[in-house]
C-alpha cells in the first residue's frame, strides 16, 4: 500500500506515546504518577452532564446543522460578550468535534504550498504537524526563557516574509504555562495589521489563568477582521473526552470551514451540543474551585522543583503545566524522560516534545494531586542525585 508523501509530513502528540508507554509498565505491575497528558483531572460539573442526559431522552441524536446548532452558537456569542472577551455574532461561530479540527480547516482554507505559517516553537505540536501537512511552511518563532516565554515582537518581526499566510498564538501557552501581555498583544497586532496577516488565536486555556485579566490580541482595534478565535470545552468544565470546540471567523472563512465541516465531520454530535450550552449558560463555581487548585499545586511543585539542584523554574501565568529547565543536569531532555519514567515511575515529557527549542526542558502538567506532585518531585530529586 502506497502512502501520500502528505501523510509522511504529519506528526503526533507524544503525550499520548508516554501515556502508552506508561500503561505498559502499570500492566506489569509498576506504579506511575502521570504527569504527562494535558487533562483536567475533575469530573464534568453535573448540570453539564445532566444537559446531556436530558438531550439523549428528548431524542437530540439526528444530525444537526454543520456550523452547529443556533442556541449553541448564540450561546457562545453571548458568552464571549459576557465575560468581556469579544463581540461577535452567532454567524461567525462554528462547533466543532473537539478544537485540533479548527487548526486543520483555518490551514487547508488558508495556506497552500510555499506559503510560511509562524508558530511559536516549543508549543503545541500540532501547529507545525498541520501547517506541514497542507503543504505550508511551518515557521518556528522561538520562545525564550529570558522573555518568560513569550513572544518578541522583534523577533516575530524578522521572520515574516512575503510568504507569511498565517500567525499562529497560544496564550496561556502550553506547554510553558506563560501568557502574553497587553502590550506583547498590541505590538503582535501591530505588526499582523502592517503585514496583512490571518492570526489563528488558541485561546483554550483563557479561564486557567493567575496573574490578571486574559489579553488576546482581539482586544485591539481592527483585529477581529482578521482573527480565529479558537477555543473549546475541553479545559475550561474538564470535558476533554467530550471532543468539543469552537472558532469565531472573520466573515470570508465561514462558508468554507462550513463546506469543510459538511466535507469531514457532517456535525458535532447534537446531544453534545446541548450540554455544551449548559456549560456557557450555567454557574461558574467549578470552573472557581478548580482554577483555585490549580494555583495551589502550581506554587506547590514550582517551590518542589526549585530545591533541586540543577533545575530551575519559573512561575506559569496560566494553564496547568511547569516548564522547568533541566540544562545544569547535563542530559538531554529524552534521556531524562525515559529515565524518568522507566527508574523513577514518573511520566512527564521532554521539552523537546514541544519543539527544538524544548531542548533543555521538561513539561509536567499539575493537573495530578498534591500528594502525587510530592512524591514526583522526590522522585525525580532522587533520580537527579544518582546522575
């Protein structure tokens, strides 16, 4: 069977290949603390599930209308308006089965071959996976320890080109835990404007943050024309295995992510729906709860990791994970995490899952107990004394 040189070009998530990995081992009987797969590790608020139930029994199992459902999209429009992150209408949202279609269906209606997608490197592999794929250019823009990780505008500056289709943000960031500033998204902005860019804008961790209020760059003037708002339900009310997402498009993109939509998926599942509004309409107090112990086991395992020797790291703004850096211990980030594993029965993930300016660096995601973070953080200060 012959495949397409285009399928050669796709990545993965390493997450889920530790993940195996570390099942195996359980299997045989070893004991591992899982601090590698980026997940909420609380149940779905009850109202959010009972939506769904509620649907099943009223008969919300036929297809609906690929863009999504209207009270969903409605929903979603009011939401954003609520919390005072953008206003939009209905007929820019689309629902999606999860976000990572979003990226794919922004890529293939936007970037053709040769044409240059910046995404920040170390980030989310799938940015550099999927602009590949289309046969784009992937661009990594370099996030540097000293800048707290967060983009340079200078440095953004000086790698755009001619070529330049699309800009690519995640802020609160996986997996470093940083978040762009006001006047990080007014210069990025700035130059998205002057070079004409599309901006893709993954925005899944905006509730998971610490320091603040969220800035995106739809907070300026002039760049929701030219934005792809993506976020979802995933991390916010802990519905990973719910696969659902959503964008909100400049006008130009709606028809065709709908046609792509109508191409692959047909719709999102209809019950689904449902409780997703339930989710956006319903109280916030868990959502409260499980950022407060989110912030908790962040000071937690930071304060942990830096009575290491030989390990430093900073303090995320946002999302659920630590990027301390691993340098000083002299072994490359893969080795570490194998041996991380495989001695110390800790699943965590290189940097360089990341990208290749991961190297260097680890990336744990908290989203585990205080009692397991401790003992991860034993274990790795034994696993660092014996190197």
């Amino acid at each position: 069977m012959r495949l397409t040189e285009a399928t050669s070009r796709l990545g993965t998530e390493s997450a889920f290949d530790v993940l195996a990995k570390a099942r195996a081992l359980e299997a045989d009987g070893r004991t591992v603390i899982h601090l590698e797969i980026g997940e909420p590790d609380f149940d779905t608020p009850p109202h959010i599930v009972d939506a769904a139930v509620d649907a099943l029994r009223a008969g919300q199992t036929h297809y609906v209308p690929a863009p999504g459902i209207p009270p969903l999209r409605e929903s979603v429009s009011a939401f954003l308006e609520r919390t005072g992150r953008l206003r939009t209408t209905p007929d820019r949202v689309v629902i999606t089965p999860g976000a990572k279609p979003v990226m794919f269906y922004v890529m293939l209606a936007l970037c053709q071959a040769g044409d240059e997608v910046i995404y920040p490197n170390p980030a989310f592999p799938m940015y550099e996976s999927i602009a590949a794929f289309t046969g784009a250019v992937p661009v990594p823009l370099p996030l540097r320890e000293e800048n707290e990780f967060r983009i340079d505008p200078d440095e953004l500056e000086r790698l755009v080109t001619p070529r330049t289709r699309l800009l690519i943000l995640n802020s609160p960031h996986n997996p470093c835990g940083s978040a762009l500033t006001k006047a990080d998204c007014e210069a990025i902005a700035e130059t998205a404007m002057r070079h004409d860019l599309t901006v893709l804008s993954d925005e899944v961790y905006w509730a998971i943050r610490y320091d603040g209020r969220h800035a995106s760059v739809l907070d300026v003037d002039g760049m929701a024309e030219r934005t792809i708002l993506l976020d979802g339900w995933s991390k916010t009310f802990a519905m990973t295995g719910w696969r659902l997402g959503f964008a909100v498009l400049p006008e130009p993109l709606v028809e065709p992510v709908t046609r792509l939509i109508v191409n692959s998926v047909s719709c999102t599942s209809a019950f689904s729906q449902f409780a997703a509004k339930a989710a956006l309409d319903g109280p916030w107090d868990a959502v409260e709860r499980m950022v407060a112990e989110f912030r908790a086991r962040r000071d937690l395992i930071v304060g942990e990791l830096n009575q290491i020797p030989g390990i430093s790291c900073q303090n995320p703004r946002g999302a659920f994970y630590v990027f301390p850096r691993i340098t000083e211990l002299g072994v490359p980030a893969g080795d570490l995490q194998e041996r991380l594993l495989h001695e110390a029965g800790v699943a965590a993930l290189a940097g360089t899952s990341f990208g290749s300016y991961g190297e260097g660096y680890l990336r744990l995601s908290y989203a585990n107990s205080a009692e397991n973070l401790r003992a991860a953080a034993a274990s790795l200060r034994d696993l660092v004394a014996a190197l």
